[in-house]
C-alpha cells in the first residue's frame, strides 16, 4: 500500500476542492458497504484527487474507501498518517485502533489512547473521544474505569450516559446496563431507539434475575438444559465441518485436507468415503480468508459461507419454545446471529454429524447443533485453551464447554497430548476425555509450479555466494514472532557468509519485516517469499527449518517439514515433542515463552557448521513420521469417533 502522500495531493498551493464534493464523497464513503463499490468509485476519484488538494473529509473518504476494499496490508499506515495529520478526527482514531486490535496490539493502542487523552478521567470531551477508540480495542477494563469517574463527575450527562449503556448493552453485561440506565434523566422525552436500547436492558435484566443468573454467558447452561434429546444416530453420512474461514492457518489447512481425503474417497468409492459439508463463517478474498475455498471446490466439497448469507431472524425459527428463545437472546449478537442461521441449516441439512473447529468456531456453532438434534458433534481443539491465551478467551466459552460436556453425544478432541491435557485442566474434566487425533500430512513433495522455480532461481542468484538454506514458514503474527526470527538470521550473517534465510508466510507483521530486512541491509541473505502453495518445493531444497512460536498445537510445518527429510530447530511450543524428538530428529530449546538468544545462535551455528549431522538428522526425521500422521490413519480414527459417543471413545 502506497503512503498518503503518494497517493493524495497535500501541496499547500494546489487548488482546493468545492466543499460540498468534499462532503458528498465522505458522506458516500461512510455509507459503501461492498467491496467492489468502493474499488470503483475510488477508481474515478484518483484523476480529480491528482490535481487538487486533499481536505479532511476527502483524506478520511479515502482511508475509508481503501479499507471497504478490504486491504490488509499497509492499512494501518494509513490511519496512522491521517491521525497524525488531522489528531481531532475521530474516524482516523477509531480505524487506527482497529487496526492495532486485528493485529493483536491492543496494549500499544490502550497505550496511545492514554498518552492523546490524559484528562479522559474527569475531562467529558476528552472522555467522548477515547470511550469510542477504547471501544474498537475491546478494551473493556479500561472503559470501565473511565466511566466509574466520569458518571460520577457528570452524573447530569445523559449522552455518554447512554453510549455507556450501548456499550455495556454490546457486551451482554445486562445487570450493569440496568443499574447504571436507573439514573438516565427525562427518558419519557428520548428518541425511539433510545427508548427501544432502554427497553431491552430492562427486559434482558429481568430475564437474567428470573434465572439467578449474574452473568449473560451463564444462560447457556439454561439454553442447553432447555434442549431437546438429540436425534437418534444410525449413521454418519451428512457430515458437516464448521470453522471461522479458510485462511492458511495449520488448522484450515487440517481441516481441509480432512474434507477433501473423505470426498475424493467418497466419489472413488473407497472405502472411508463420506461426501462432507463445508461451512465457514467468512471467506474474505482480500485478507486470504479463502484460501483453501477452491481447493474444496476442485475437489467437490459442498462450501457455505455464512456472510454470504442472508441472516434468519430468531423469531421465524421453528422447534423452539418462546422462552427459549427469549433466553438466546441474551447471546452476544454474533452468537446469536450465528446460532440462528446454523440452527436452521442444521434441521434442513439433518445433519448426523457436526465437526466443529477451533474456540471461536465452536462459540458460533455448538449451541445450534444442539438445539437442532445433531446426533454427534465432535469439536476439534487446536493449541492451547484460550485460558492461556487471553487475547483469545471470551466469557461465553468456559460456560459452553462445561455444558457440552454433560452431554454423552458430544465428544472433545485436540490434536496433540499436551492440547488435551491443557483442556482437560482448565475444563476440569477426567484425563482421556479429550481423545487426541494428530494432523494428517501428506506425503511432501519437491514438485514446485513454475513460479516457484522462477523465485528460486532469482534467489540463488542473489545469494550466489551461499551453500546453505535455513527456511520459515509460519504466519506473520506476534505468536510466531517473525520479527525474532530475522533478528535470528541476522545474528547468524554475522558469522557465517555461506547461508541464506527464506520466509514463506504472510500475515499482519509483513510488512514490518519486509521494512526490518531493509533496515538491516539484508535483502540478498533473508528473503521473503509470501504465501506459497507448494511447501515441499522450499523444504527440500532446505538444509534446516527453524520455528521460533510461542503457543502451538500439534504444528503442520514440523511434520511436513521431517516428511521432507529436513532436520528441525524449535521452540517447545505446543506438541512440538510430540513431533519432533530432540536430539534424533530435530533440536528442541529449552523455553517457548521467550526466546533463548544465546542457546538458539550456538545450536544454530554448531548444525549450520556439522552437515553430516544436518544429514544424519533429516535422515532420522524422514524415518520416524512414518505412518502416525498418515491421511488414512488419521481418517480412520476420525472416523471412529464419528460413529462413537463420548463413553466409548474414552
């Protein structure tokens, strides 16, 4: 992405445009809700943009425009130089703080918040500008503590009064909504919507007092309980997987490979064959949120995309009592949104089983297979429980888990020992009850497409002086920590002239690295290659591959990287020793929750520097991943679970 001023023309004595066009296009900005829309009229913009100079509300317009666009990359940059340029607009504020969320930075842009609005505290202005960017970060805890001292402050102010309400309202915080809506002045004299928001924190909160419930996420118990006995299970024919989208994350990569194997086995007749439904909340073309998509397409895997879909209103559902519906109403909007739609395709598809993926998909999914009978429903674990990872808890799904694991025809799984474990811990549930089944990988092949071999041959002739391949692959994320990983291979330059770095990867820390490799006058030793298809291609031709995550679960990338023969050098995130056996196969640090700087550069320099024990270990790894992470095994045992209730897989 361009920087503004490459794309805007900010010259002081450029003409200025009419105030009223300025206007209109941020007006029709703001409203644009499709992607193709926005491309357009940004499009017809750019020739009158050139020869005039960019204002506020035109500046704004097209920071808006680019984003309806759905760009990943750079678009931070933008909202940080329109924030940077115009400090009072509160639209720049607030996407620049959504962007710090989507990258998992929220304690920088709580930070920022903090340092732009240091009198928030009792200042009621300053308050009306960082409630709403706190709000984009989710930062909750921090919103509270602004307002506890500011209704005290401004007790007479009913329009902060009432965001407060809105915003607790979001939330499914009913109880704290009805107390502090009590003191909300002339609400006789309020707008219908406002009056409507009232009116449905008081009816919320009542409902809350009839069950004892202090808590919204804690009707989910009572939701459950509510529900009708599952259908009776003679068969697992209409099966259907569920997760959040198709990106190239390891577990969209399982999953899919997992779709496909039992479609292609279905259409030869194999034995193992099951023609499997694919539905996933998104499936955005410009964050790469479908990537596999034509993969399960190719292959015939029927695919549903929920925001494609249009939304079912809780009221039209059938089957339903009336109070339990009142009490899903209680849901967070996008459970609740989510619920209703599942819910309905569950009862039309009669689906036998549900495989759903991963905390946020099962959140979205799990209540409506219940509520629809759903004979089995299997949910996959992927990593560690979200009471690890705070960036990904959310309050509903504690109470979700502890429900569903009341219920015989539901039963847990996680791909590694120590995931299962970690949920079996957290949930308090008996050892064994979360049933382990590993990844399947693939056989890893060298063959690349024609792009790849071109990328390689540019490569080798940057790097023309070197023998050595060391290779990432992993998303570019805080988790995976990229930028430690270059810092890694520059370390490692310093030492040695024969060994090239290749990343292949993408992810919201891109272009930081890309930035970063500049910086450090790198560009013809670390390469970044992007998303790539064929792994294979990159992982034999490596010597080594490194893995530097903080938190996994069973990861992809170890696996696939011994079924190429390539050594490995990581953290002991997740069930990486379940992978990798240190010593004979790969090398393990010591610590996945920081990086060992001096342990990582000595055993990457003594096996950069050994290449009969480079050789000896990819020997090793390419014989001991064998049959356990086989498709068919892996298949087999999935589909035992399918045809089983939780009591006889245990």
């Amino acid at each position: 992405m361009q920087p503004l001023s490459h794309i805007l023309n900010f010259a002081p004595d450029a003409p200025a445009l009419p105030k009223e066009f300025s206007e209109e296009v941020f007006e029709m900005s703001r409203s644009i809700t499709c992607a193709r829309t926005a491309q357009e009229v940004y499009k017809k913009l750019q020739p009158i943009l050139k020869d005039y100079r960019a204002d506020q509300e035109i500046a704004i317009a097209c920071g808006l425009l680019l984003e309806k666009q759905r760009h990943e990359k750079g678009m931070r940059d933008i909202w940080d130089d329109l924030c940077k340029r115009y400090p009072d607009d509160l639209t720049a504020l607030r996407m620049l703080m959504r962007w710090y969320r989507r990258e998992g930075n929220v304690a920088a842009g709580v930070a920022l918040i903090a340092d732009m609005f240091q009198n928030c505290w009792h200042d009621l202005d300053q308050a009306n500008k960082a409630i709403p960017a706190l709000a984009e970060l989710k930062a909750w805890g921090e919103i509270d503590e602004v307002m506890s001292c500011i209704l005290r402050l401004h007790s007479e102010d009913r329009p902060i009064r009432m965001r407060y309400i809105k915003l607790l309202h979001e939330q499914s915080r009913f109880l704290d909504a009805k107390n502090v809506a009590k003191d909300v002045h002339g609400q006789s004299s309020m707008g219908t919507a406002s009056q409507e928001l009232l009116g449905s924190v008081s009816r919320h909160a009542n409902l809350l007092d009839k069950y004892g419930r202090t808590d919204a996420a804690e009707v989910i118990f009572d939701i459950i309980a509510q529900a009708d006995a599952p259908r009776a299970h003679s068969k697992s024919e209409k099966v259907v997987f569920f997760t959040g989208q198709l990106g190239t994350g390891g577990a969209e990569r399982q999953m899919t490979r997992i779709a496909c194997a039992y479609q292609s086995r279905f259409d030869e007749a194999q034995p193992l064959g099951i023609a499997p439904k694919v539905w996933v909340k998104h499936a955005t073309a410009s964050t790469g949120a479908d990537f596999y998509r034509p993969l399960l397409n190719e292959t015939g895997v029927e695919t549903s995309v929920l925001a494609e879909l249009v939304d079912v209103p809780l009221a039209s559902l059938e089957g339903l009592t009336d109070e339990l519906k009142a009490l899903l109403e209680l849901l967070a909007p996008d459970v609740l949104r989510h619920t209703c739609l599942l819910y309905k395709m569950f009862c039309e598809d009669q689906t036998d089983v549900a495989y759903l993926w991963q905390d946020g998909g099962i959140v979205q999914s799990a209540i409506a297979a219940v509520l629809a009978g759903v004979p089995r429903i299997i949910t996959s674990f992927r990593g560690l429980p979200p009471n690890l990872r705070p960036n990904l808890f959310r309050e509903e799904l504690p109470v979700l888990y502890a429900a569903l694991a009341r219920l015989p025809h539901v039963t847990f799984t996680a791909n590694s020992q120590k995931a299962a474990t970690a949920y079996e811990e957290w949930l308090s549930l008996e050892p064994g009850e979360v049933i382990v089944v590993p990844n399947a990988i693939p056989a890893v092949l060298p063959d690349g497409e024609e792009s790849d071999h071109a990328y390689w041959s540019e490569v080798l002739e940057a790097s023309s002086g070197c023998t050595k391949t060391v290779l990432g692959v992993f998303r570019f994320d805080q988790n995976k920590r990229p930028i430690q990983w270059i810092k890694a291979a520059a370390r490692s330059i310093k030492n040695r002239d024969d060994t090239r770095f290749i990343m292949l990867g993408g992810g919201a820390l891109h272009n930081e690295c890309q930035a970063l490799i500049e910086e450090l006058g790198l560009t013809d030793r670390i390469f970044l290659a992007g998303i790539r298809s064929k792994v294979g291609f990159y992982m034999h031709r490596a010597d080594l591959l490194v893995h530097l995550a903080e938190m996994e679960g069973l990861p992809n990338v170890l696996i696939e990287a011994q079924l190429a023969g390539t050594p490995v050098l990581a953290t002991p995130a997740g069930g990486t020793d379940e992978v990798v056996f240190d010593g004979i196969t790969g090398h393990i640090l010591s610590t996945a929750t920081i990086i060992p700087e001096e342990e990582l550069d000595s055993t990457l320099e003594r096996l950069l520097a050994d290449e009969d024990e480079l050789a000896k270990l990819g020997a090793a790894a390419m014989t001991q991943s064998g049959d356990r992470f086989s498709v068919e095994t892996i298949l087999g045992r999935t589909t035992e679970i399918f045809n089983s209730s939780r009591q006889d897989t245990t």
